[in-house]
C-alpha cells in the first residue's frame, strides 16, 4: 500500500477558526508523509468566495506552525505544481469543464432552485433518495435558447451512469460501496462558473500526484462523486482513508457547547502544542502499546493508518487536561510565565509593564504552582494567596485549625524567628519551621498546618517554606495579625 513516493495534502477552506477536527485531519496526513519521507502539500480551498478570508487564512496558517506541522509545497512556500489556491486555478478547472462538456459527460443544467426544491420534495414525498432527475440532460438548442433569453444563467452538472456500483478501499474502513443511481447528476460547476468542492478537488488532487487523502468521515458521502469524476477525466483516485467524527462528552457531535473547538482558543487559554499535538495523535489514533506521551519524532515512528478506529472518538476534556499537566510541569517556568502573562493581567494581578525583578519574582510564583494547572490560564485560580492582603478560609475546618491549644506558642515563635532572619528565603524559612517543632517538642503537622492556614486561609498547597519567602516578611506578619483578629 505505501511502497510508493508519499504526497498527501491538507486543503482547509478558510471560512472561520481553525477547528479542532481539522488540525487532527492535518496532524495525520502529515505524520503518514512523515514517516514514509513522503511530501505534504497546502492547498486552500477558498472558491466559497462569499465566507473566504485572509484572516481565516491566517489563523489556519499560524495554529499548523503552532502545532510543528509544516508543510513542503503549498501557499508561502511554492511548488512544481502550484498555484496552491484554489481561486488562483479557475483556468485549469475550466479546460476541464469544456472537456466533460465535449465529451457529453456534463450538461448545462437551467432550472432554478424553486424548481429543485419542488422536485426534492417530490422524491421526499414519495420516500425516494432526493436526487436530480436529469430534465435538463437532454434539452434541444431551442430550449436552451429560450431559457438564456429568459435570462437564466446555468449550472453544469456532472451526468452519472446509472446502475453502477462505484466501490473503493478505504484505509480505515476497507471495502466501500455506494449505488450510483441514488449518487444522480450533480453540479461541478455552480451559475457564477465557480468550480464546487467535488469538482475542484479532484483536479486538483489529480494533478497535484496526491496518493493518499486522510479526511474527516463526513466526507465519505462525497467520495462516490470524486470516482466517478475522477474516471471521466482519465485521472487514476487516490487511497482514500476516512477518519472517525470526533464527538463531545455526551457522544453527540462536538461543538461549541462541549468548550473550545478552535485551536486557537485553546493556544490562547496557555496549553502547550505538544501536550495538544499527543492529544490529537490519540483522536481515533491508538499506539501498539501502553504508552500515552509521545513527542512528534515518536509519533511519526509509531504512526500508522493500521491502528485508527472506525468508531468515533471522544474529545474528552479531563484526558486532555491530564496528558497537559504533564507537559506543563516539564516546562520551564519562563515559558509557563509568559503564558500565563496576558491571563494575570485580564485577572487584574499585575499592570501591563513587569520590571526585571517582578518578573524573576512571578516566574518563582509560577515554577511554585506548575504542579497545580493542566494550562497557563489555571494560573489565576492558584495565584491569589500571592497578591492578598486578607486571608479568608477556605471552609470552617481551617478556621478550626486555628482554635487549637499550641497554636500560639506556634505563631509566637515562628513570628520572633521570622524578625530575626537576616534572609528570607526558602533554606532559611525552611531551618525555621524544623527549629519550631523542635523547640515546642511538636509533631510536623502541629507546626506547618497553623501557619498555612494562618497566612493563606488553606489546609494545602505548595511549599510553605517557598511561600513564606515568596510572600516577604512584611506581608507575612501583617496576614498573621489580620488572621488572628477574626478568631
């Protein structure tokens, strides 16, 4: 099957956000060609000339450089068989169309939408597959003459042979059949001589020496269409895979209800693209063995078409922000910083300019509460115990912590020990706390579990060692006495 030269493509029409589905479709096409050291060509579809945009271009562009695929041929980079927009090709589309034409293989088609939807409703009404029935196949010049002076402007449909089966093999879903007579003729060119997606694609495809087209299961209905196309214009199709819809939690098509469906909305809320790209990967997608964390080098050696499942996948927010945490904690803090900047901004934590040394500050908050967050936005659900100047308690049981008969010998000495520190940092806040529960002849949590409550309000967190330096000395004992004043 893959003993030939590789050359798959991914060819986004660029009419919104860069959707979630679509960066799998393009994650594995890239990865086959990838691993076969195959070719992976960019083309944009944008003959949808009325929701088209440079912009959404753009985002589709960026968030495939974000992710780390990048591609061989296409738009910015060129190719020997470009151009690589589809609006940029409307000649080649139109050899084509006149060759079919020619040939007696499409038609001008004249009739207008009512009198479509008459008919669909008709076949409806009947119980029939909805499908054109062919009235302007064979019309004589006089008609034809007549509907241009009534100043119809047509379609040019594609006539498909009836009582055919049209059958391909399909990576993921082996042997496909469908019946041509329920496929009927349909447009390849629409009244505006605009080429449609089913027509366009195929050309392109063809003379672009694509072998392999991965592409999200709702295309499967389009396939038939491409064969028959595809055989008409003397072109050999291409091995087509169909990979699985991808579904929300509740098992119903994913959309914005289930949370962001855009890959740039998820690159904005902090997460890393490695941690998206494995879990893409992981979309229908499943590894010979156990494993979980692949990087790209890894995946491109594991990748196989062999292994994507026919059943859709779950987008699954709580495995996605599992497979994040993890990759978060092995950043560096800097990174996570900066992430996490325009968050605690929004958040109202910090201004718009950061001096170098709240800057070295922040980034020591951060590398504190890593371990915490699945991604950067997280930050400001954990931060606040950094910035408050009033401790509130997290429930009544740490305010209970407080009532506790050694509780102030506890504070009393850790205050004394606090003023007297040349520095505060965290060795010497940390001999602190050892020196306490030594002095008191007291257990560890009879110690540190008072005085995380009374400077953060909580039972848990990070270090408190780290947090005591981090928060100062000043504002430490300042918490302490606003603490105690509410007990």
């Amino acid at each position: 099957m893959l003993q030939q030269d590789i050359r798959v493509r991914f060819a986004p029409s660029p009419t919104g956000p860069f959707h979630i589905g679509g960066a799998r479709s393009a994650l594995f096409n890239w990865l086959l060609a990838k691993k076969y050291n195959g070719r992976f060509i960019m083309r944009i579809e944008d003959t949808d000339l009325e929701r088209s945009t440079k912009e959404s271009e753009k985002n589709i562009k960026d968030a495939l450089k974000w992710l780390g695929i990048t591609w061989d041929e296409g738009t910015d980079v060129g190719g020997e068989y470009g151009p690589y927009r589809q609006t940029e090709r409307l000649d080649t589309y139109r050899t084509y169309t006149n060759q079919l034409l020619n040939e007696g293989r499409a038609y001008h088609c004249y009739c207008s939408e009512a009198e479509l939807d008459e008919e669909r409703q008709l076949q409806s009404d009947k119980g029939e597959t909805p499908h054109y029935g062919g009235k302007c196949l064979h019309l004589t010049q006089e008609e034809k003459d007549n509907f241009i002076a009534q100043g119809r402007k047509p379609t040019v449909r594609f006539h498909v042979q009836e009582n055919k089966q049209i059958i391909f093999k399909d990576m993921v879903r082996d042997t496909v059949s469908f019946d041509s007579n329920g496929v009927g003729d349909f447009v390849i060119v629409k009244s505006d001589g605009i080429p449609v997606y089913n027509y366009a694609v195929v050309i392109d495809d063809a003379l672009m020496k694509i072998t392999h087209v991965i592409r999200g299961e709702e295309h499967l209905s389009n396939t038939p269409r491409q064969i028959v196309l595809y055989e008409a214009l003397g072109f050999t199709p291409p091995t087509f895979g169909h990979i699985s819809l991808i579904l929300g939690a509740d098992r119903t098509k994913m959309s914005k209800r289930h949370g962001a469906t855009s890959v740039e909305k998820y690159r904005n809320l902090g997460y890393l693209p490695e941690a998206i790209v494995n879990f893409l990967a992981l979309l229908g997608w499943s590894p010979g063995g156990e494993k979980e964390f692949f990087s790209l080098e890894e995946l491109i050696e594991e990748f196989s078409m062999d292994r994507v499942a026919k059943n859709p996948a779950v987008f699954d927010v709580d495995k996605l922000n599992f497979i994040s945490a993890q990759y978060i904690k092995k950043a560096t803090p800097e990174v996570i910083t900066e992430l996490a900047l325009p968050h605690l901004r929004q958040a109202g934590y910090i201004g718009e300019e950061l001096s170098a040394k709240d800057r070295e500050w922040l980034t020591q908050v951060v590398a504190l509460l890593q371990e915490y967050i699945s991604y950067a936005a997280e930050i400001v659900n954990h931060i606040d115990l950094f910035f408050t100047e009033k401790v509130e308690f997290e429930n009544e049981e740490a305010a209970e912590v407080l009532r506790d008969e050694d509780v102030p010998a506890v504070i009393k000495s850790f205050c004394e020990k606090l003023q007297g520190l040349d520095v505060v940092d965290a060795p010497s806040v940390k001999a602190l706390l050892k020196s306490i529960t030594k002095e008191l002849k007291l257990g560890g949590k009879k110690v540190f579990m008072p005085l995380r409550v009374v400077v953060t309000g909580k039972m848990h967190g990070p270090d408190l060692d780290k947090v005591i330096a981090l928060i100062g000395r000043e504002k430490i004992l300042s918490r302490i006495t606003s603490t105690l004043a509410k007990i």
